[in-house]
C-alpha cells in the first residue's frame, strides 16, 4: 500500500535561538578583528584590553556554538540563522584557540 502524502501548511519561523546564535558569531569575529587591531596598533603591548576582548570573544563563540546546535531540535523552524550561527562560532572559536594557543 502506497504511503499517503501529508501537506502542512504550518508557517516555518526563524529560531530565536538561532539568531542569537548567529548574533554571538557576528560579536566574537568583531572582538577578533578588534584585538588584532589594537594590538598592532599598540604594537604588541595591548596588554588587558586585548586579554579582556579574547576572554570575552571565546565566550561568545563558545556559548554561541552550544546555542546553534540546540536550535536545530525545534520543529518547523528554518534552518538558516542555526546554520550559519553554528558554523561562523566554531570557525571563530578555532581561530581563537589558535591565538591563544599561538601565544600571539
């Protein structure tokens, strides 16, 4: 017996998790670029303030990351802003454990 098509006509929504998700993603990678800049601009002695934005970067990325991937358990959702959120974090959050693990 044939399987008996279903149609929804739900709306999907974006995920508020998601979104938050990619707006942490978008936070870390600005405090990366910021870190970098100021410490050339200081060249090399950014001290606290470049500490203070890699703490806070790792965080975002970190929490970032957890939050995307939760995001894809809800049901007729789009899938865009967990995607992109998830994927831009843990890029970020692997450039991130390179600086620090660089020692730069």
């Amino acid at each position: 017996m044939a399987k008996k098509m279903m149609y929804s006509f739900e709306e999907k929504k974006d995920p508020a998790d998601g979104i938050v998700s990619t707006i942490m993603g978008i936070l870390s990678l600005v405090l990366l670029i910021a870190a970098v800049y100021s410490s050339y601009y200081m060249r090399g002695n950014a001290g606290i303030y470049a500490g203070a934005m890699g703490i806070s970067g790792i965080l975002f990325a970190f929490v970032g990351f957890i939050i995307g991937v939760k995001s894809f358990s809800g049901k007729n959702i789009r899938y865009k802003y967990p995607k992109i959120g998830s994927i831009m974090c843990g890029i970020v959050f692997v450039v991130w454990l390179g600086v620090v693990l660089g020692g730069a």
